[in-house]
C-alpha cells in the first residue's frame, strides 16, 4: 500500500557484541494519507458508528487501509452472553485512554452514601450507547471530572502496576482491546469521543507516563482536533526520519518504542439469543474473565521450570556475536533429561554438589546474565528480570533430581526449594563463580576438594569474610555445602524466623552461611558437609580442626540448623590471640556494616507503614517529630565523623607508604 511501507522489526544490536541489555527496534510506520483516513472514516460510518467513533477511530489508525478491511471480516471473540467482533490492528497511542471506571479501583472507591465529596466519589459504570452499536458512553459531571479521574488513575496505575521499564524496552506485547466510548457532560459541555482501553488499563497509562503524555490531553484536546494529534505523531516520526534509528538517544528510543500499541479494536457484538445481553455487561464479563476470574496460575514452581528450560535454550544457543555458553550436553545435564550413568559416560561429575555449582556459575554468573534475562523475556515478557528471578531458575534446575526422588511430596520439596533461593542470593556468587574460573570436581585433572578447602582456609586468614565479602574458594564451597545441608534430614541449614521470640535467629541462610565461611572451623565444616553428601553420609558437627565432635554418650553429632545458627552467629571469638589486629578489627567491621545495614532496613520498614490500609506513607505525608529526629542524627552525624577520619588516616599512610617507596627507588 503507498504510503505505508515498513522497514524490519529487528532488535537493537550493540556495536561492540558484548552481552549488554538491548531494546527492540519497531518498524518506522509513516503517518497516514489524509485521503486513507478519511476512506476508513466513510466505512465506519457505513457501518453505523457513532461520528465521534468514526472521528477517533479513523484517526487512530496506524493502518486505515488495513483497519478498513478487516471490518468487512472480523474476528470473534466469545465472552459470556454474546460474541464480541474484533479487528486486530495497531493504533497510536495518543488516541487510546485507560477505562475511566477501571474497575482495579473497586477496592477502595469513595461511594456517596459514605460523606465523600463530589469530586471524589466513584463515577457511573459505563453503559451501551444509545444508538445500540458495539459503543459505550458514560455521563460524568464535566470534563474537569473526567479529566481529574483519568489523571488520578494513570498516577495509581503506575505505583501499582509498574510497567514503566518493560514497555520502554520492547514495547507494548499483548494487544489491549479497545472500545470506543462516548463521553456526555451533565454541565452541557460537548460530548467527548474516546477509545478506551477496556483491558489494558495499566499498559497504556505506562506509555503515556514514558511518552509524558496528559490523558486529558488525550482525551478533550487530541481527540477532537486531527491536526494537533496528527502533528503530535508526526514530530516523533520526523525525528526518526531525519536522525535515523541508531542516532536517537535512549529515552529517545524508547518513546518511539510506544508510539504505537497493538490493539484488538471492538467493531460490533452479537449477543446469545436467548440472553439478549446489552453490550455493556458483555464488556464487563470480559473484563471480569480477563482479571477477577483468570485461569488459574500455574504457581510459582510451574512457572520457574518453564523458565528455566526456555533460560538453559538461551544459553545453549550462540548468537551473531557470541558463541553458547552451555553446549547441548550441558543442557542436557543441567535440565535432568539424561540419567546418571549417562552423565558420568559424557564426562559430568556424579556429585550433585558439582552439578548446582555449575547450574549456578552458569546462570547467576555476571558473564550469562543477558541470554538468562532474553530466556525469561521469551515466556513472561517481564523486560528487567531480577536477580532474585535468575536464583529462583537456577534453584529449579538444582532440586530437580531430588524433587524426583521424592515424588514431588511438596511437604518435602518446599522448604528446600525455599532454603537454597535465599541461601544462592549470596552476593558474592555473581562475582566469583565466573565462567572462566574451573570448579572443583568440573574436569577429571582439576583442583581436589582437599585443596579447595585449603584456599578457603587461606582466605579466611586474610580476613575474608569479616570484611563483609567471602573470597572465591569460601563462596564455592558455601554453594556446594549448602546443597546438601538444604536435602539433609533433618535439614541442617532451615529458613529463617521472623516475628518469633528474642531469642530465634532471623539471619538468612546466605548470611549464615557467610559467618559459617568467615571461620576456619566453618570452612572444614563446610569441606566435611560436601565429603559426607557425595558418600550419601549423615552430616555431624566437626571442631576447630575438622575432628567430629561427640556427644556426652560418644556418638558423633548430627548437624542441625541450631546447630550452625548457634555456633556461627557472625559475632567475634573469644579467644585472646583473636581479639587484637587486623583479623580482630575485620570481624568488628562487619558488625558495623551489618549494624548499617539493619539501620537501612529499619528506616524503609518504617516508611513503608501507611496511613491506613492501601493508604500512603505515614511518615511521608505527616512527618516525625523533629526532636527526635535531630537527636539521632547527631549520634548518626558522630559516627559519619569518626569514619571519615579513619579514612583521612588510611589514606595518609597510604600516601607516606608511597613517597617512601619512590623515595627508595631513586639513585
């Protein structure tokens, strides 16, 4: 069709073929012929639509040709009561507003008959037009209370709903169905066209928040003059024009990635004969299937293995610029299809320790992180998947043998699953366990489990880990020997406790896994745990030199999470010879951070408290008292103080320590 020639919808690819987020690049649509438009206008109108319909359809076009074919064969689509005919096509997004009744608001709506004001109560569910077509239209009190609504709900829609990050990188996926609505005024202002977006309320208002677009703007201004909303479009498609994809900026670009919105337009309804449902209920039900009654959710564990297999296809597979980061026997391997003797003939480890280790390296890796995140876009289309979501993939992947073994008994799986999710957050695993950095038992003529542990010994003696960051060998090990203390019965590293007594541990597992590691006895604790799990032996407790430690009847004792929670409780020894020096100094530095860090959370915890339930902030919208907080601040203000000058110092010594080895080096 002329005028409506599309370039390639291709991803943006990054110059340099590193592993970098990128964004989708859309197709550069023109703006539409004036005569396109109007020839859609003139088959709506032949359709029966309402004028203010024909206006805003015909001009929301991105395709009036294409549009203006498809009403003479439209989909269907069935809802309760009746069939809804529908026209796929894409429409600009200025011409598209959220639904003014979303009824997303229902759960706390101001009603009349509760004292609220008039500006503030609940507006009108829509009703089917008068003419009787597939059209809605709504009274309000004036424009300014639409207006005020719409403003309202694109601001809570976007607290709530955040879609903010994931349209700015690819767009708006699913199409939303729009219907149009006709807007009537008890003050006599003219009437209003609009097309609403009857279930994609939160998806539009993320465009307009990311385009900065007005929904009243929208609504009463755009709408009824096509040369302001023709010349809206047209300033983004002119830039792209004259400055070419690659040139615009980022925010640029992602503008220009919500211009447009795929939509499910509603050009007519049939109802059941027997029903004769009007055409608003008919929207309602469709609205009611699509979020008050869904299919049910699969669960987070369902989900999580269907992510996990599309995430090991993403790293299996090699790209323009990269080659794959796990080969097909890898896959194999990671995903459990190939037995265990199978495994052992391709050259695998046989322990599972070994196995989640490089399950681990290969997704929580920082190297991996874009072909994990494409994975994950592939099924859910979330654009900024966390880490939090990379850990839970990687926790499927590891527990599948074992979820096995146990017949899918949940009693048994679940607080498993949950351990190993909190205790693979630990920080450090992006950082070490890289793709270039050889496991222990990953090759046959690779370093020993003995000597991994005595790497970890060294790094404890370098005060890793009282630092607040565990070296290389400790956080292998912690991965390796947190597998089988989470599979252990009884567990012998559990989930933490919150709201119970003063004296139950709240500590993480990562976090107790850290003071484990930050101690030579925890370090053969941990070495004896990975021994004991690859001969499939209980797990007991060892000394300070690796010895079992027996009970008062001689018996080795069993591992338990009071255990390790009790004995490695992050504090300092009480031994003489490690109280003074560095090493001693380390461990009362990552009690400060701890102390910061609880301080850190302590603070958004409180902030986070609301006026009322769903209300906003307390201590945002009413403040706290000033005294109080002056007081803590000079406290807080006294330690800053103290900490700066312990850096001034450092850096002092650091800077003498430097003239004096120049100093040593000249003639």
């Amino acid at each position: 069709m002329a005028g409506e020639h599309t370039m390639a919808e291709i991803p943006a690819i990054n110059g340099s073929g590193a592993d970098v987020e990128v964004g989708w690049q859309p197709a550069q649509w023109p703006l539409p012929r004036v005569a396109a438009v109007d020839n859609l206008a003139d088959a709506l109108s032949a359709k029966g639509f309402t004028q203010g319909a024909v206006r805003a359809l015909s001009q929301a076009a991105v395709r009036p040709d294409e549009l203006r074919r498809k009403l003479s064969e439209p989909a269907e689509l069935r809802v309760q009561g009746g069939t809804l005919l529908i026209a796929e096509t894409r429409l600009w997004s200025a011409a598209v507003v959220p639904h003014p009744a979303n009824p997303r608001e229902y759960g706390r709506r101001s009603y009349a008959l509760g004292g609220a004001a008039a500006s503030l109560r609940v507006l009108p569910e829509p009703t089917s037009s008068r003419e009787g077509l597939a059209e809605l239209e709504i009274l309000v009190e004036s424009p300014h209370t639409l207006a005020q609504r719409l403003e309202d709900a694109q601001g809570r829609l976007a607290r709530e709903n955040p879609l903010g990050e994931d349209v700015a990188v690819d767009g708006v996926l699913q199409p939303l169905t729009v219907v149009p609505m006709t807007v009537r005024h008890r003050d006599g202002h003219r009437s209003a066209p609009l097309l609403i977006a009857a279930d994609g309320s939160s998806r539009i208002s993320a465009v307009h928040d990311l385009l900065g677009y007005a929904p009243s703007k929208v609504a009463y201004e755009w709408s009824s003059d096509r040369r302001l909303f023709r010349r809206e479009v047209n300033r983004w498609i002119r830039l792209v024009q004259q400055q070419g994809w690659e040139h615009l900026s980022d925010s640029e670009q992602q503008k220009v990635r919500v211009l447009t919105v795929p939509t499910r337009v509603v050009i007519g309804f049939r109802p059941n004969e027997r029903s004769n449902l009007p055409f608003h209920t008919a929207v309602r039900n469709f609205i009611g299937l699509t979020h008050i009654r869904p299919p049910k959710p699969y669960g987070s564990a369902v989900e999580n293995e269907a992510k996990a297999d599309a995430v090991l296809d993403a790293l299996a597979q090699p790209t323009r610029t990269r080659p794959a980061r796990i080969t097909e026997l890898e896959k194999q391997w990671f995903a459990g299809v190939i037995s265990h003797d199978e495994a052992v003939e391709e050259g695998f480890s046989p322990y599972r320790d070994v196995r989640a280790a490089e399950i681990v390296r290969s997704v929580l890796g920082g190297s991996a992180k874009r072909r994990v995140n494409d994975g994950i876009r592939s099924l859910t289309a979330k654009q900024k998947p966390t880490r939090e979501d990379r850990v839970d993939i990687a926790v499927e992947l590891t527990i599948r043998p074992y979820r096995t073994e146990m017949n899918d008994l949940q009693q048994l799986v679940r607080p498993r699953r949950a351990v190993l999710q909190r205790a693979y957050r630990l920080k450090e695993i992006e950082q070490h366990l890289k793709a270039d950095l050889r496991l222990e038992g990953a090759p046959e003529d690779g370093p020993s489990l003995e000597r991994l542990r005595d790497e970890a010994l060294e790094e404890v003696e370098s005060g890793l880990g009282d630092s607040g960051e565990l070296g290389p060998a400790q956080t292998e090990l912690a991965v390796k020997s947190c597998y089988y203390m989470a599979v252990a019965d009884p567990m012998a590293l559990q989930r933490e406790v919150f709201g119970g007594p003063g004296h139950e541990d709240d500590r993480s597992p990562a976090t107790v896994l850290r003071a484990m590691l930050s101690r030579s006895r925890g370090v053969y604790q941990a070495y004896e745990v990975v021994r004991a799990g690859r001969c499939h032996e209980p797990l007991y407790e060892v000394d300070e030199k690796g010895a079992p430690v027996l009970t008062s009847w001689g018996e080795p004792r069993k591992l338990t999470d009071t255990l390790v929670r009790h004995t490695y409780n992050g504090e300092p020894t009480t031994d003489v010879a490690q109280s003074t020096g560095y090493q001693a100094a380390s461990r009362r530095w990552a009690d400060v951070r701890v102390k910061v860090e609880e301080l850190t959370r302590a603070v958004t915890a409180m902030e986070a408290v609301p006026v009322d339930e769903g209300g906003h902030s307390l201590v945002q919208r009413e403040g706290w008292d000033t005294g109080q907080i002056t007081e803590l601040r000079r406290i807080l203000d006294r330690s800053d103080r103290r900490l700066a000058a312990w850096a001034d110092v450092y850096e002092l010594n650091k800077e003498a320590a430097q003239e004096q080895a120049e100093a040593e080096q000249e003639p």
